[in-house]
C-alpha cells in the first residue's frame, strides 16, 4: 500500500511538471520542431482528463515527427499509466539520454524514480535454443530469434511465449510473469514429420476406354450369325475329324478299295 501510494505522487509529481513546464520557443521557421510541440501540448490535455489512449496518439505522432528527449519522456509516462510497461520503460530510459534538454534536466530524479515502478512490473527472460534463426513471440508479438542479442522483457501477468522455425514443430509455453523477476528458458525443436507424397490420380478415362472396347468386342460376338462364329467352325470341323477317324478304325486301318464299275456296253 506504502508503494503504491507512493507511486500516486510520483505520478503526480511528473505530470504537474509536465504542466506547469513552459516549452521552449521553436526556433523561427523550425517546423517540425513547431509541429511536435503542439502535438506534444494536445496529449498533456487529453491526460488531464483521463484519456491517456488519445494522448499517447499525439505523443507517438510527435515523436515521429521530432524524436525529442521530452517527448520520450512524455511517452514513457503516458505508456506507464496504460500498464505497457515493457515499452514505457524504454521511452523512460531514451529521456534520461538528452543531458542537455533542460526540461528532463528538471524532472530527472523523478523520470528514474518511474523507472524504478515500472520495473517492479517487468519479468526478464534469458531464451536460448535452437535451431538458429527460430522466432521467439510473445503474445504474438516477435522479440527476435535464435540466438536472442539480450534479455526478453515481459509485462507481469500471463503471456504466451512461442518458438518456432520452418521444418520443425513448434514449441508453445504459457506463462505466470512474477514482476522484478528473472528466469532461464531453453527451446530445443524438434524436426517436423516428413509429409507424405499425394497418391498419383487413375487414368479414368483409359480404363473407361479399354471397357467401352471391350463391350463391343462381346456385342459383335454376341449380334453375329451362328455360322459366322468361330466356335461353330470348330465344332464342325471336329465332327468331320471323328468320322474319318471313325472310318479308318472300322475298316481296321487299311484303305478300302473302292468298288469296280463295268463299263462294258454289251453288243
């Protein structure tokens, strides 16, 4: 309770500055510099009645446009307010960068008082694994891949932390992140299945062929006179066999004369 109380005024501290801070003037015909500002203006007012989503809008929008200590300052805060505290702490962090800017010269003991909030409410993650290359996500969002350059910041609360890589199964592990905590994660993927080859197609339309021919083979042996067919010339010529067969075996295997014609014409 002491804590979080004491984050209140932290808060307050920060933003009342930020209010009664009087901007610099833009140098004559600095647009851009101009342009930030009165971005940078419109989000302090939106924060002051509570709309902390619209204001980060105008701060994104002036950053982009002058990346300026102060604005990143003023985007850290409003990100910490929104419980994106991964981000809120590098915004934080760039702002301390600008020794020269004289408003974060001011509010410097408070900016890394907020640091120090905001880091109570990030888990850090050492992943190592392999294969090289594989992407690491963290709800969907990517922080690198294999091997990973730095620490994995993660916001307390639960996450969804996947690792994956083309040819090998995924890996998925869902977390409970402590905040100000530290831990070791190791991924080692397994190589995917080999995915089988696609059956080859049948040829349909050669068999349907080959079928249509041999139907009508059968209809014109079927539709064709009897002494037409072949099977009836056999069977014929069987019988003719048999009987000449027949004959010689009667006759006991001689041949028989043939009998003597009288061709005398009597006078």
């Amino acid at each position: 309770m002491i804590r979080a109380s004491r984050f209140v005024v932290i808060v307050a501290v920060v933003l009342g500055t930020s209010f009664a801070y009087a901007a610099p003037a833009p140098k004559k015909g600095d647009v851009k510099t101009d342009a930030a500002e009165a971005l940078i203006q419109e989000g302090i007012k939106l924060r002051r009645v509570g709309r902390d989503d619209a204001a980060l809008e105008k701060f994104d929008r002036a950053y982009g446009i002058n990346p300026t200590p102060r604005g990143a300052a003023q985007k850290g805060l409003c990100l910490h307010a929104l419980g994106r505290f991964t981000e809120a702490e590098e915004y934080l962090a760039k702002s301390l960068e600008g020794d020269s800017d004289p408003w974060v010269a001011k509010n410097r003991s408070t900016i890394k008082e907020s640091i120090e909030d905001v880091k109570t409410k990030i888990g850090r993650f050492e992943i190592s694994g392999s294969p090289l290359g594989a992407h690491v996500t963290v709800d969907g969002r990517e922080v690198g891949q294999f091997p990973l350059s730095g620490m994995v910041r993660i916001n307390a609360g639960p996450a969804v932390l996947q690792v994956q890589a083309d040819g090998y199964v995924s890996e998925t592990t869902s977390l409970q992140v402590q905040g100000a905590s530290f831990r070791q994660l190791e991924f080692r993927l397994k190589k995917a299945a080999p995915v089988a080859a696609a059956p080859m197609p049948q040829n349909t339309a050669i068999t349907d062929s080959n079928a249509d021919l041999s139907a009508n083979a059968n209809d014109a042996t079927t539709d064709a006179p009897v002494y037409k067919k072949a099977w009836f010339w056999g069977a014929v010529g069987v019988v003719v066999i048999g009987g000449v067969v027949a004959g010689i075996l009667l006759s006991g295997g001689k041949e028989v004369a043939s009998p003597a014609v009288n061709d005398t014409v009597g006078l």
